[in-house]
C-alpha cells in the first residue's frame, strides 16, 4: 500500500529556485549583519511550554503548537524568536557580556488561519542591541535597517519613525493616558482603515475635542502644504506633549545623528507610527518600499525596556527589528521591485559539462576542478544522452555554458566551449583559455 | 511570579561563538555544494505522521516527537531529511525534473537517549543526485565529499568504498544470502566490537567456513603486508564473488575516474564497509579523519535504487551522502585537526569605534560605512564608558583594532588607529590611511 504523499495546510515545500532566492537573501542579510558586529545566536525549536507561553491567555495560546513529550513534558514549538530570546538572555547574559548585539534567523511555527494567505511554518528575522539605552544604539538599529536593505539592492524605501514615550507624554499632557492602550490599537489601525474611521474609533474612547488633539498629533506634518522637515515635526510633537522631555531630546538626538552621518534620506517622522503591541517604550520604527507600500511594513520593531522580566531580576534594556522575510520576498519578485534587485545564484551552474562518453568521468572532474578552483559552478551531466537532450537540461536550470568535449579533445587537452544563449561555439580551446573567456562574461 | 528560565533536556541554545563557526561551516559547505550545480530545497519540519513514518513499527517510531494538532491532525516532526525528501521527489520530480541535485542542511528531531550524549535536536546535511543510476553520479558524490572537507581546510581524510551489490553477489556465490540481512549488520559492528567479536556474532549465523569466507572477504586488502591497491583489492573480491558480475565493473569505472582524475589519494576500497541500512543497494560510502578516526565516519552514504517507493510508482534511483555536522565540527575543534582548519569569522567584527563623545555618534557611522563598504566589520561602542572597559569589550569579542576618534580628531577629518594586540597607536590619519593600513593586515 503506498502513501499519499502530501504535507500539512500552512506548510510550504521550498522548491530550488525559490529556496536558492531565499537562503541568498539570507546570506545577504548575514553579511551586513555580521558587517556591524552583530552575532548570530540559536535557540531549541522545541521548549517548555510554560517558558514560551509564560502566563498565557492571549492570542497566541490558542495559535500554538503544543504536546505533551513522552517524557511527560508540556512542551511547545516556539512562534517567534523574541520569546526564546529573552529566555536565553536571562540564561547567558553573564556568559556573553553587555551589550550584546545579535541576529537570528530561523523557522517560527503558528497555527494561523491559512484563509488569510498566511502560513503556518515561516522564518523570523531578527536583530537587537541589549543591554544599552541611549540615542547610539537606537540609531545603529536604523542604520542596520537602512543598510540591509541597501546592501540587497533595495533604495527605494522609507523608514517611519516615531517615539511611544513622546506619544504617551502627550496622552498624559492631555488627561487621557488611561486609556492609552486603546488608543494606540486605534491610531496603529490608520494606516488599514483610513483618518474617518480611526476617528471613529478615537471618538468612542475620549471626548471630540480629545480625538481632534489625537488626529492633530498622529497627522504632524503629513499635511501636503506644510512640507516640514524632521526637527520641524518634532517641534510641534513636543509643542503638543507640554513641551521638552527626555523622549523629545531623544528623538532629537537621532535626528542629529541622522544629518551627521547623510544618513537622514531614507528616514520620516511619522507619530501615526505607534506599533500596537505594549512592549515598546521608545522608538518605533516601521518600513515601507516607496514602489509598493500597500504590502505592508517589512521591517519593525523598536525599543523595550525590559527583555527578560518573565525570567529574571536584571533589568535588560534593548532596541531592535525584526524583517517580515515572507513578505520581503514576495516584495523583491514584484515587478515594480525586480528592475533594481540583483542577487546571485538564481541560476544552478554556470557551466555543463556535457557527458560525450561515459567512460571518460575522470576527466571531465579534472576540468571541473579547474574551474571551481575559480569560483565557477560546474554541472556534470552523467549519461551519454542525445545533445539536443543535454542542452535541454541546460536551458531548464538556465546553464550560460557547456563544455563539449570528446576523447579527440581530451589527447589534445582542448575542449570546445559553446555559449547556450546564442549557441555560438568556441572549438578547441584549453581550458585556460576557456577560463579567461569565462570570467569575462562577469557570471 | 518569574518563571525559570530552561531550556529541555538533551536541546541546546547556541551562543554567538558557537553559532557563528557553525554558520561559517555551513556557508562553506553550500558554497561547495553550489559549486558542484547542487540545488537547496526546504521541506516542513512538521509533516503529516503517516507520511513521515510509513508502516512504521520500527525504532524510529519511539524516538518520533508526534502529537495531534488543534485541527485533529496526526502530526511529527521530521527526524532525518531522508523521508522528507523522498515525499519531496515523489510530490514534484515531474515540476523540477531529473536528474535532480540537491541538498538540504535542517534540522532533524528524535526522543534519544541523551545519557549516549545524543542530541534530541540536531542538524543534518544531505546531498543527493537523483534520477541517475551510474559510475559517473557515484563518482560525483564521492567528489563531493572530498571537495566539501578540503575547501573546509581538511585534508587528511580517508572515504572508505565498497558496494553492496558485489557483498550480495559474494553472499550468493556461498550460498547464504537469506542470511544476509544479519550478516550486514555483524560485518557492519566490525570496527566497533573488533575481529573477534565480529567472527562470534558470524559463527551464530553461519558455519565456521563461510565465517571464514566472510571475514577474508571483509578484510581482503587489510593485512599490513599485502599493500594492494584499490584495482587489487577489487580483483579479489571479484574472484570471492564467483567472478566479474555489474557490480565489480561498476566499482572499477569509479576507480578509473578516481584515477584519471587525480583524486585516489583519498580514497580505499574498504569491503569491511556495509552500512548497516536496508536501504542500500550499490556503492557505500563512509569518511573518516586520519588524526582522530575513532570519533568514527563524519560522512556517510551510498546507492538506493527506488527512493520513494512507499509514495510513488516511479522508480527513483539515486546516490547520496550525510555529513555528521555535530561530528564534524566537534572534530573541527579538536586539537589534532585545529591547525589544518582556518575558517572565517571566528571574531565578531574587525574594528571597534570607540566612543569618546556620545553626541558625535553620526560621524562615527559615517566613518563606519566607509570601512563596511569595503567588507571590513565594524562594531561601535555607544556610551561614553572608561577607555579600559572599551577595550575589555573589544578584547572579549577578539576584536583586532580600535578606532580612536573625538571632536578635535573629526574636525580636521582624522582618527586614531590602535592595534589591540600591540597597543601600537597611529595618531591622526585620514580614514583612506587607515583603510589601506588594515587592509594590509589581511584581515
């Protein structure tokens, strides 16, 4: 009896062409990550459920993936990289030093309803400073954002700042920071639901009045006709929350760093920006491609004041972001985004070595070598088939070169080297020559 | 209440400088993989139980992390890539075509025994040639194998061969092949438990001249003072096998290549090498390190002949290998093999901006980016902390060199270089002298 071979709803296989996307932006990322001295950290997939869920009773308790092991042990699989990381700060932070900057990118599993278009198996990506709190260290954070995107070819994007605590000195300025965790589930859902009905919503928890200062301040300088630079916009923040705090100063601050470093174009305040969940205190960054905005932020995050309070006394400050890569990927094949991304390897090989007689395998890894020592990749094909078929292969995984040759070839150390794009042949070559033709094509 | 911060038994985080050689190993290894025309594919870790386990029944079935999902689903984490990936080629051979070269590096989860020091959460690294049933694609992967350990910086290794055909031709030739099952997995303990103890085990199956039989056949090659090469030991093994059958020609095209292409130094005909899988059913291969061979294969494989058999009609035969990642790298840190070994990134960044002055951190970055854009790393330090524990920080993270910059520095556009190891400082040079100074330094 055979079985069906199918896999779970929400689950995706990753087939070559688009997993060689995938862990090339990964490796992308990586190397401009590892460029600022962050260091890469991993964590079990699997954990005690308690330590993931701590007290529960959200959202995410009824999303989990959770069992009991066979060792009688609640576990469950992580649902995203904050959590295990905040455990694992409170286990190592000793070990590893402060300040600490570090990625992960790695798999998170929740069960999700898959009518959404969302998946239930998909990778996190994110990067944090801890241990520091200071305009520094959030303002590296941005840099990170700007350059892991620049550095995937990527310039075209804004990034929207803006300051929870500012916001809530102003709530307070106002009279109305009791209710400010609903306002900022309101005023996060703007950009979703428009002015009109975030007003709506705004008009159901304070007076007109309150709701008019709320909509003046989440609007700051987005009016068309005031055209207002950073520290213009911040002014009138401050003006609205009662005047100059530690927030505003802050705020301040990054914007100088931002014009010392000509770092200030990517970059808008944006005090609409509040990110709805409670964990941040500071900064909030969210970022938008300027090409295709609608699809969302793909990088956010911000700044928190203490990682580990579920497991431990220290206190752990931290900044950080988090790149939504489902949705970054899909955003790199859009048309409007393809034209300025290039990243490698979205071809197999760069050579076939056709297969003109089985027997003569050795040889044609002597020749491969050769090339690969080179930085070229080589195919080998294994079975002496009809060239028409070989070139097909070539054309599918979308080969530039093939190398023919025979056991006439092989006396005299030549090869023929035939072009697969205008099919244009170079005869009896040596290899050496066929590398310096090679390398001129720029692969 | 806090909650303890743990993590489960026989489960491990990964911290920065663990993590980082793992990555740069994997890194290598892909880069080989890539150079070879391998493609990566991803599968889910959570897959349908059914699916991941057939019939079941056998030992994996203990070991298995299994439980139903919140929509009633019997569901497992995979625990090896091998039964995923023939589910894989079962759903989409026909989409991606064959011959189909891929790998795939994930991790696997099994319920083991932790006392034998098993992890229950582990990476596994696959490589397959699917669709092929030849010398040519044996001798690939056997390439492959050596390629990947020599671009890793190991080069004192030995792949052992043999095949499991021609040991089937052999156990025919004496007429015991029903017992051949048993006998696999006695041969298959030899290097573990020694001659004698293999010879008991043999003597319970069969009579005392075909154990003789069996243990000329296994170590046929083996007495220091025969020194036969591979073609030798091959002819003997022939001749034990009733004479030339597709077996013994098949292993001498694989020698021939090997000769040809300059690559059988590393290489040993090693009949004692079974593998101890049902599964095979050509060449096997295992790979162990000159210096610590008793740490045992860090690289194992072979030939089957219908991958998904339990999902599909279509024959699928292939060849392929597993690189024991945890294996390897505990070797890699081994004292024996740390020398031959260098890879990258064993030090989180290559320069530390100090902090002199916490409001000039927008030039720091600027200095920063010039460094970065040319693929050195660069670590800033965001507070305005005592020099000495500036340099404790840098010391930790090994980093080589410190940037010494303040007010008066940056406006006559200069900054000062320390050596961190010699404490040699070069005072007031431009950004480009530095450059070209730690460039020199091949970092």
């Amino acid at each position: 009896m055979q079985i069906n071979p199918r896999i779970l709803k929400g689950f995706r296989d990753a087939l070559p062409d688009q997993e060689i996307i995938r862990r090339d932006t990964f490796h992308n990322l990586e190397k401009t990550f590892r460029s600022f001295g962050f260091m890469p950290i991993d964590t079990p997939a699997l954990e005690y459920k308690e330590v993931l869920l701590g007290k529960g009773g959200g959202e995410t308790d009824k999303q989990i993936y959770e069992f009991t092991d066979k060792g009688k042990r609640e576990v469950a699989l992580r649902f995203d990289l904050t959590v295990p990381f905040a455990r694992f700060m409170a286990m190592h932070f000793q070990t590893i030093g402060l300040p600490f900057k570090r990625y992960h990118m790695a798999k998170v599993w929740r069960g999700e309803n898959t009518q959404k278009g969302r998946y239930r198996e998909f990778y996190q990506c994110d990067f944090d400073i801890v241990g520091l709190d200071n305009a520094s260290s959030d303002f590296e954070i941005l840099l990170l954002i700007m350059d892991s995107l620049k550095n995937l070819g990527i310039n075209d994007f804004t990034v929207h700042l803006s300051h929870r605590g500012l916001f809530n000195a102003f709530l307070s300025h106002e009279g109305i920071s009791e209710k400010s965790v609903e306002i900022l589930r309101s005023v996060d859902k703007l950009t979703k639901i428009g002015l009109t009905k975030t007003k709506d919503l705004l008009s159901n928890l304070v007076t007109p009045d309150k709701t008019e200062k709320i909509i003046e301040y989440i609007t700051a300088g987005q009016k068309p006709e005031s055209n207002l630079n950073m520290s213009q916009i911040l002014n009138k923040l401050t003006e609205l929350s009662g005047g100059s705090n530690e927030h505003s100063a802050r705020l301040q601050n990054i914007i100088t760093f931002l014009q010392d470093s000509k770092k200030i174009n990517n970059v808008v305040l944006d005090p609409s920006i509040t990110r709805g969940l409670d964990y941040y205190t500071g900064i909030v960054y969210e970022t938008f491609l300027n090409p295709i905005p609608g699809i969302g932020s793909i990088c956010s995050g911000g700044r928190y004041n203490n990682l580990a309070a579920l497991y431990t006394k220290e206190q752990l400050p931290g900044v950080g972001a988090s790149i939504g890569l489902d949705r970054l990927l899909a955003a790199m094949s859009e048309p409007e985004m393809k034209k300025s991304i290039s990243l490698p390897g979205s071809t197999s090989s760069d050579i076939l070595i056709m297969c003109m007689d089985e027997s003569l395998a050795g040889y044609y890894a002597k020749i491969a070598d050769q090339f690969r020592k080179e930085g070229i990749k080589v195919d080998m094909f294994h079975v002496k088939k009809k060239l028409v078929q070989q070139f097909k292969y070539a054309e599918k995984k979308q080969i530039g070169y093939a190398i023919i040759a025979g056991s006439n070839e092989l006396k005299t150390n030549t090869l023929n080297l035939k072009n697969l794009e205008t099919f244009e042949e170079i005869k009896d070559i040596t290899v050496e020559k066929a590398l310096t033709l090679i390398k001129k094509t720029n692969l």
